[in-house]
C-alpha cells in the first residue's frame, strides 16, 4: 500500500478516535460519500479537459471519449470507493471482502472499456464503405473484415477479462490450480470441448483474411441459393431465395466446397434452355433472342448467345445465354427469355414447338402383310 495511503488512513483513524461520540458507521459513510464525491469531480474534470482536447482530432477519438465516459466514471467510483474502504476505520475482514469485490469490477470494466474502443475502430472504419451501391464488391471486402475481426476481438478481450479478474479471487484460483494438477484429463477434456469453438473462431480469422465468403455475396450451399446475411464469430447466416435462414458453422466454408457468385464480381452469365422441333429455324430464334435482350432492363449490354447444344430422339435442346449485372437480376432475366421466347415460338413460329411424328406404311410395303 502507497505510504501516503497508509499516512492517510491512520490520521482519518486519529481523528474518528478524537470524535469517538459518533458511531462508527457514520464516519465510515462520510468517508466513503466524501470520496465518490471527490471521483465525480474528478471524473468531471477529466472529461471537461478531454473534451477540449480532442475537439478538433478525428472521429475515432471523439467517438471514443463519447462511448466511454459511462465506462470510466463508473472506473472512477469503483476507485474511489476501494480507496474509502481503505482508509476508512472498517473491520480488516469485510474491508478485505470489498476491496477484492471492487479490483473484480474494475478489471471487468477496463475490459468492457477496451471493447467499447473496438467497436468504436470498427464503427469509424466501416464510415468509409457504402453497401448500399449496386458495385459494393470494395465494401462487402472491407466489411467483412472488420465485422468478423471486431467479434473476435471483443471474445479474445472478453476471455482475457474474464480470466485476469478470476485471478483476483484466491479461491477460485487455487481450486483451478489445484484441479488441473491432480487430474491432467481435465485438461484433455476442456481442449475436447473447446474444440469446435476454437476451430470456429481460427475459421473465422482465415475468413477475415482470404475472404472465401463476403457479405452480401450471393452463394449456394447445400443445394440452396442465398444471400451471406451475418457472419458471427461461430456462425454464417444465409439468407435463403424464399425468406428462410440456413445457419452454418464458420468451419463449413472452410473444409466443404460450396458456390460463390461474387466471389470477384457481381455480373453473372444466366442460360435458359428450350426444347424445340428439328425444324425450328435457328437464326429467327436466335434474332429474336437478341431483340428480347435488347429490350429487357435486366440485360448488362455484354453476353447474347443461342446454341444447339443436345439432340435427343424427339427435340433439339437449345441453350439461351444472356449476362447480367447480379445474380437476382440474372434470374429475372433468364424467366423474362423463357417467357417471351416461348410466346413466340408459339405467335409466329410454331414450327419451333416440339412435334411428335409418326410414319405410316402402306400394307404389303416396308415387311407388312395385309390381312388374309
């Protein structure tokens, strides 16, 4: 304990023996009234000062002092209040009790104030990204990252937190020592456990550095189309074609394959396949392809292409290719060709609709006898 301290507590014992008609829980409310007083001043004063001086520096910085000074005066009291209890004329026990309950908060509220100037980074950083631009591949990147770092980085504070104010309490910590010495499967056991949580959180930070997946991207995972809507420090959410959530492990995207539309960019090539008659006419289907696209709003300008590309006993199959500027506006696209290319195969080029044909001998030609 600091000799000033100790000075301190002996005269303040000095004078409460001096007045000893007062009982002693009320000097020992004065002390401790007169010392949380004393760290709102303070607390004032300090933030009044810190005003001042980050008026004029970056967002980050006055975003910072904005979002802790909840956290610090609360710093301040548990302070102050630890400091009356010391040198106040309290019974060693309870006075041991509470100064030890107090160190437990106040680690726990440095940890809850390095949180806070994390997510303050994260906040102040992601301010340079729109996400509501149609080209937002730059963002998504940028977003993703600071996200899945951001969560990371309050688990890994949060752990440290944690475990620097258990450290405080002897029980606790002698128990644990004394736990994993005499049975070391313990250990085995916790490292078993902690496994998929730990595996999570390392597949995590490879996402957050080769980014595989990214907000917004467009994916297929187990045979279903979504949206990357959350990527949390254990767990992707996929946001579905029809409205549904399909959650996955962070670990999936990095052991199983799986398809990534935006992976470099948003523009995809969507085909449409009709089946028509030997003797459609290829070159009206294929002009009338390029009319469609030329018209349709969800057409980018760049890809048209018709081709034969199977021939089955009854039909040709023919595959429409046509590129657009987003997976959903491949999609629309790739219904608006069906419907129109099969509106006019059926106006004005019925000889294009799948025909069945069937051949007629006459008796006694081609091996078939009349009847006798």
């Amino acid at each position: 304990m600091p000799a000033f301290v100790t000075d301190l507590s002996r005269e303040i014992f000095r004078l409460w023996q001096e007045f000893y008609w007062l009982p002693e829980w009320a000097v020992i409310t004065v002390i401790v009234v007169g010392f949380l007083f004393i760290g709102w001043a303070a607390n004032q004063l300090v933030f009044a000062l810190l005003k001042l001086a980050v008026r004029k520096r970056d967002v980050f910085w006055r975003g910072t002092v904005g979002r802790a000074r909840l956290k610090v005066r609360i710093a301040v009291m548990i302070a102050a209040m630890a400091l009356a209890v010391t040198v106040s004329p309290l019974d060693p026990e309870p006075s041991l009790l509470i100064r030890q309950t107090l160190l437990f908060v106040f680690i726990l509220t440095m940890g809850w104030m390095l949180i806070g100037a994390s997510d303050m980074w994260a906040v102040v950083y992601l301010r340079r990204f729109n996400m509501e631009t149609e080209d937002n591949l730059v963002a998504r990147k940028h977003v993703t990252q600071a996200r899945i770092l951001q969560r990371v980085a309050a688990l890994l504070i949060g752990i440290v937190t944690l475990g620097l104010a258990l450290l405080t309490i002897s029980a606790v910590r002698q128990w644990g020592l004394s736990l994993l010495a005499s049975a070391g499967v313990v250990g085995l056991i916790a490292g078993l456990a902690l496994q998929p949580f730990l595996t999570n959180m390392i597949a995590g930070i490879q996402i957050a550095t080769a980014q595989p997946i990214r907000l917004d991207d467009a994916v297929v995972v187990e045979g279903e189309w979504g949206t990357i809507e959350e990527i949390t420090s254990t767990y992707v959410v996929v946001k579905l074609w029809d409205w549904r959530r399909l959650v996955l492990p962070l670990s999936y995207f990095i052991n199983k394959p799986f398809q990534n539309w935006t992976r470099e960019s948003a523009r995809l090539i969507g085909s449409a396949f009709l089946y028509v008659d030997y003797e459609a006419p290829m070159e009206r289907l294929r002009a009338e392809l390029e009319r469609i696209c030329r018209a349709s709003l969800f057409w980018d300008g760049d890809v048209i292409s018709l081709q034969v590309v199977e021939i089955t006993e009854r039909t040709a199959q023919v595959r429409c290719l046509a590129s657009a500027r987003n997976a959903p506006t491949a999609f629309d696209l790739r219904c608006e060709i069906r419907e129109k290319m099969l509106a006019f195969m059926r106006d004005e080029c019925p000889e294009a609709l799948p025909r069945d044909r069937v051949a007629m001998d006459r008796p006694g030609e081609g091996g078939i006898l009349p009847p006798s």
